[in-house]
C-alpha cells in the first residue's frame, strides 16, 4: 500500500501518456501478435495513447534501430517492448534495449520477477525484463507472452506509467 505522500506525488503525476509498442518477434504479425495487442488494449483503457505499434525480428541490431526510430518520434514519451526477453539463443531484447538506456529502473525488473515468481515459481529467474530511461523517455521490457505481458501491465506498468514518465522527464 501506497503512503499518502506517494498517492499524492502519483496523483500530480497522472495524465494520459504517449506510449509506442514494440513487438520482438522472428514469427508475429500485427495481426497475430496477442502481446502487442494486450498492450494497446490495456493502455487504452487506462486513457493513455498508443503513437505507434511495430514488429521487428529478434536481432539486436534491428532492435536497437526500431526502439531509437520510435523513441525519436516528438509523441513518443515511453516505448513498450514484447518478447525477447528470456534466456534462448534468439533472446536479444536487453543486449539491443539496455545500450540505449541513460539510467536504468531496477526495480521494476525485480518486481516483475517477483510477481512472476508468485505466478510460475522459479522459472521466474528465466526472465530478463528490464526498464531504463533514455533521455526524457521511458522504456520498460517484458516478455512475449500474453500472461507476462498481462502481468507487468496489470500490475506494473499501467499503475505507474505516468508516474515514470513524470520524472524521466525532469
């Protein structure tokens, strides 16, 4: 449970936000891409704003270029990225995301593997969810599927964004 003074800085801190959606996938299309999708629903529905959504195959390089062509768009104040994130030879989401970051956001990879761990137990620790800020933007990963990208939503993302984007751009 939140303490009054940091429901009353995350109260100041709320308003809709600008996110755009970035999909790592070597097999999804927008139309098939369930984890993109949750996001775009679920930011919606908090009254926040989807700028842009993109797919991009699991290489780092691509990754890195995407998420910088995203993030450089002047509505963008926080990019969203999908799959990628676990422990597979094809995993390169936070190689590609993390080289970008100015600041890292620990704590919200180690609460999403925390609520993971509530979830799934120890297979938890295979994830690789990160967030970081780049400039004055946000970037939080999560994983591709829809029950970890439900989760870090639900639980994470959603309740805090504008709060991140708040200060990120201090």
């Amino acid at each position: 449970m939140a303490s009054p003074s940091t429901q009353e800085h995350r109260r100041k801190a709320a308003r809709p936000i600008t996110v755009s959606i970035l999909t790592v996938s070597d097999t999804r299309t927008l139309d098939d891409d369930l984890g993109g999708q949750l996001i775009e629903e679920l930011i919606q529905a908090a009254g926040n704003k989807v700028q842009q959504r993109a797919i991009v195959a699991d290489e780092t390089i691509s990754i890195r270029e995407k998420a910088k062509y995203m993030l450089d768009a002047p509505e963008c104040e926080a990019l969203l990225v999908t799959g990628g994130t676990g422990l597979a030879a094809r995993d390169c989401t936070p190689e590609a995301i993390e080289a970008l970051y100015d600041a890292k956001i620990p704590g919200y990879g180690e609460l999403f593997r925390m609520l993971s761990y509530e979830e799934i137990g120890s297979a938890s620790m295979l994830s690789r969810a990160s967030g970081g800020r780049v400039g004055k933007k946000v970037i939080l990963t999560m994983p591709g599927s829809p029950a970890g990208v439900r989760l870090a939503m639900e639980k994470l993302i959603v309740p805090e964004i504008a709060h991140l984007v708040h200060h990120a751009g201090k």
